[in-house]
C-alpha cells in the first residue's frame, strides 16, 4: 500500500465515521495539519501509531495486523496473518 492508498483509506473511512481531522489528530497526538498530511499522502503514517489509529477508527483485529504488515513491523504478524 502506497501512501497516497492508505491516505485514501483514511480519510474515507474518518469521513465514514463522522470523525473530524482534528478529532483524529487530539486522539492520536498528532496536529491536524499532520493528519491532512497522512491523508494526502504527502507523510507517511509512523507505524508506532497503527494500534492506536485501528482503535480510533474500530478496525476489526486482522485488518489492524494487516495494516502492521503493510507497515513493515516484522515477520511476527505475518505469521498472524496466515
């Protein structure tokens, strides 16, 4: 996944969730800026934060490991995966 994919994501599924830039960014430290940023796939979303943002946005528990594979974090998940 590219970032300008998982930007689209994100912001698609905030929108359908009716939850703000800033709402987002407050719950995860960010700055809304920085979100804008991830979303317009200009920043890449740092991977110490992919729990959180599967919490905050209600990703079912496989999607968020798949998003830490997508994410480089480690042979560990993909063996989760399969």
């Amino acid at each position: 996944m590219t970032k300008k994919e998982f930007g689209n994501w994100l912001k698609l599924t905030r929108v359908a969730l009716s939850i703000s830039q800033d709402q987002l960014a407050k719950k995860l430290g960010f700055s809304e800026k920085e979100i804008a940023k991830f979303e317009a796939g200009v920043a890449e979303f740092p991977k110490s934060k992919i729990q959180a943002l599967a919490l905050h946005l209600k990703v079912d528990k496989k999607f968020e490991l798949q998003l830490r594979v997508i994410f480089h974090d480690g042979d560990k998940e993909k063996k989760k995966l399969a």
